[in-house]
C-alpha cells in the first residue's frame, strides 16, 4: 500500500476506534478530534480545530492538566491517569443512565507525545478510554466486601463477647460452687463448735467441783495420821498442785476465746457466702468489709498492716454474695501488690447528691502501698484474662468479674495508681437499687448478653 492509503486507513482506524483521541499543541489548541469526542461532546472537528482546548470546556481541571501536558512537551515521556485516582477529565454523559450509578462516563486517560523527525514534540496525543463498566462492576464489589467486613467485624465482637461471657460464668459458677462448700464446711464446722463449747462449759463446772472438793480434803490434812499426812504433800508437790489449779482457768479462758475465734469466723463465713440470701437486701458494706476481711485474713496478716477509715455510711441495697466477692477480689489483689510487707487501707463514705444533699451513694475504697499499675496496663484490667501475675498465679477474670457485678448495680468502680508508690480501688454504688440494676437483675447470667439471634447468625445456618 502507498503512503495515502495507509493514511487513510490510519484515519479510518482513529475515526472508528471506541476510544476517545484528541491532539493538542504546544499552545493548548485542538489539532485532532475523532468520532468519540464528537459524539460525546456534541462538537465536531471542524468546529473544535485550532480552539484553545480550556476556553470550550471550563469545567476541565485547567492547572492539573496544563501541567500534565506541558510536563509531556518538555519531557518527551508518556504519562498516564486512572478512573480511580480521577475519575475522569470531560464530563461525558455514559451509556447506563438507568442501571448505571455513576454520575459521568469513568475515563483513564494517555498522553503521548508525538515528536518530528528531529525528534522534537510537536503535539501530545490524549486518549480516553470509557471505564465506566469496570467502574460499576468495582463498586459493587467495594460495595459488597465492605458489608462483608462489617459482618465479620460484627462476628469477631460477637465471638469476643461470647467468650468474655462463658469465661466470666464459668469464673462466676466456680466462686459460687467455693461459695457453698464453704457454707457447708462451716456448718459441719459449727455443730462440733457447739458441743465443744458445751462440753467446755460442763468442764468448767466439773474442775470447780473437783477443785472445791479437793481444797476441803487439804484443810482437814492435819486430821490425818502423820505418815499419811506427809505422803499427800509430797504427792500434791510432785503434781505441782497449786500450779495446775492456778493454770487451769487460764487454760479454759483461752479455750473458750478460741471457741469465740471459730464461731466468728463461721459467722462471717456464713456471711460472707450468703448461699441463703442470693436476693436484692440491704446491706451494711463495713460489716461486709469486715468479714471478707477475716476469710482472707490468712492472706494477709503475715504481709499487711491493715488501717480502716470507715465513715459510717447508710447501708445500700445490693446481692451482698456479689458485693463480698468484689471486696474480696480487691483485697487479695492489694495483699498480691505489697510484696514482702505494706499497709492496706479500707475506707468508707457517703456521697451525697449535689441536688438534694441527701446520701444517694456510698463509696467504699481499697487502697495500698505497693508496687502500683503502670498507666499502659491501667487500660486493660478490667479485660477478661488480662494479667500481670506471673503464670499460673492469677486467671486474670477477678477484675473483669467485679466491673461486671458493680455495673450489673448500676455502680462505677475507678482507680487511680502509680507505679511504686501504690493503687486505689474506689467502689460507688447507689444507696437504693437503680434502674440499670432492674434491668438487668431478670437476667444476671453474664453470657445473656449475647442473644440466641446473633448467636445463630454467628454460627451459620448449620450450627458450625
């Protein structure tokens, strides 16, 4: 073929091409312009030659593109523009105006530079390519991968609410399990007590008795027949008698404070469980401090110089098994903070409204001298098995139980701590039972939270 008719065969081709191709000089004018853009223009090649391409369409991003252009000019590299970065650079009306979704046809754009035979760029070449299908097609999958994040996202907060739950009721059952064989060992306990102290008291009476007798024998000694006379001193002196009868009451009076001892430690035991009063009641939090106290005292006395501050507070309706647990909680974490030796102080006090000055809350408050939280892990305690014990010293379900039975009473638990210097646990609760406690007192079961509808949706339709 001849140079004309490739010629003409190369304008067929441009002319036909579903591609849009525009030439532009060095000063911006329009030397070139197929089929494409006049059909999506509405303006012909005739009436676009030699026009300054920004002054017939305005609404082209004039600096970014005069700089791209010019960059093609003085460089001499082709350059290139995505649909997803720009969208597009004519505002062409697409072909789905119904099923489409977009508000213009979607274009990735080429500059290429056309050089002389000196090698000179005389024009640069842009082409526009319709990416609008490929458009669509991109967000409805965008689309659809982000409904499906959120359903995984959704499924993920479920799973972690799910497992903080079974871990918290299985922590939760366990205590209550401790709960009542503790009662139950402390009534076996009792009944022996009982007797015991009985029994005491009988002894009591008898070693008078016997001890009476003896001293009305030892006043008529000097009746006795010398020999006989002497043998019953030498035998009261071998048997120390005066002594054994001097220590003898020592001996029943420790006994008997022993006895006490064991009975108090039953009774706050029993208190302490409450396997009997599981129900909303009043309760006085400094007797509750008080018996916690004395079931985990074996924790302590040996590491801890206990100082109560105690303000005598109105008592405060609550579940007293769950407040005792808290308490607990707290004072083992504190006797665990102090190392080798430290102070424990327990405080109470009302709070009363800013309103009507009466006591609406009471606050209670467990603080040591220990070796602190760093304000990093200050963030975490309250997480389900989150711990700084070393393994195998702690579960890490104490804190996350007590948050979840305060909040459960419609109460807030803060601290304030610093490391090496000691950590504060404050507890408020409300003096009467409030409405964020009645709603959830008809579901106290900590996996409620989840429901049996996010739960079949997070296992599928087969359970899996």
């Amino acid at each position: 073929m001849d140079e004309n008719t490739d010629l003409k065969l190369l304008g067929f081709i441009v002319e036909r091409l579903e591609v849009g191709i525009l030439a532009i000089d060095p000063q911006f004018r329009v030397v070139l312009w197929n089929r494409f853009m006049e059909t999506h223009s509405g303006r012909d090649l005739d009436s676009m030659r030699g026009q300054c391409l920004f002054e017939s369409f305005p609404e082209l991003p004039e600096r970014w593109l005069r700089r791209k252009i010019e960059s093609v000019f003085e460089l001499g590299n082709y350059s290139f523009t995505s649909w997803e970065q720009r969208p597009y650079l004519f505002r062409f009306q697409h072909n789905r105006p119904i099923t489409g979704g977009v508000d213009a046809m979607r274009q990735n754009c080429t500059f290429l530079p056309l050089r002389d035979a000196s090698g000179v760029v005389r024009l640069v070449v842009l082409t526009l390519s319709d990416y609008t299908d490929t458009a669509l097609i991109q967000q409805k999958l965008t689309a659809a991968m982000a409904v499906s994040d959120e359903e995984r996202r959704k499924q993920r907060a479920l799973l972690r609410r799910l497992q903080d739950a079974k871990a918290q009721l299985f922590q939760s059952e366990k205590l209550a399990s401790i709960g009542q064989l503790a009662a139950g060992v402390a009534h076996e306990i009792n009944n022996p007590v009982g007797f015991v102290t009985s029994n005491l008291g009988s002894l009591e009476r008898y070693l008078i008795d016997l001890t009476t007798l003896i001293e009305s024998y030892a006043s008529h000694a000097d009746q006795l027949p010398p020999a006989a006379a002497e043998a019953v001193r030498r035998q009261r002196e071998k048997l120390d008698y005066d002594f054994i009868r001097e220590d003898l009451g020592a001996l029943i009076r420790e006994s008997r404070e022993g006895l006490d001892h064991i009975r108090r430690i039953i009774l706050d035991l029993k208190d302490f469980t409450r396997v009997d009063q599981s129900g909303w009641q009043l309760a006085d939090l400094e007797k509750a401090f008080d018996s916690t106290l004395n079931v985990v005292w074996n924790e302590l006395k040996y590491k801890a110089t206990i100082v109560k501050d105690y303000r005598h507070p109105p008592q405060v309706e609550c579940i007293p098994g769950q407040i005792n647990q808290v308490l607990m909680n707290l004072l083992v974490n504190a006797g665990h903070a102090l190392g080798e030796k430290g102070e424990i102080t327990l405080r109470t006090g009302p709070d009363p409204s800013e309103v009507t000055g009466a006591v609406a809350e009471v606050w209670v408050e467990v603080e040591d001298d220990g070796c602190g939280i760093s304000v990093e892990h200050q963030k975490r305690i309250f997480d389900p098995f989150f711990t700084t014990k070393p393994v195998g010293q702690g579960t890490g379900l104490g804190l996350s139980v007590s948050y979840n039975i305060i909040r459960r009473h419609g109460g807030r638990i803060d601290v304030r701590s610093t490391v090496g210097v000691g950590t504060c646990f404050r507890l408020t609760l409300p003096v009467q039972r409030s409405e964020v406690a009645d709603a959830v007192s008809e579901s106290p079961d900590l996996a409620a939270e989840v429901t049996p509808e996010e739960l079949l949706a997070l296992e599928g339709p087969d359970g899996a």
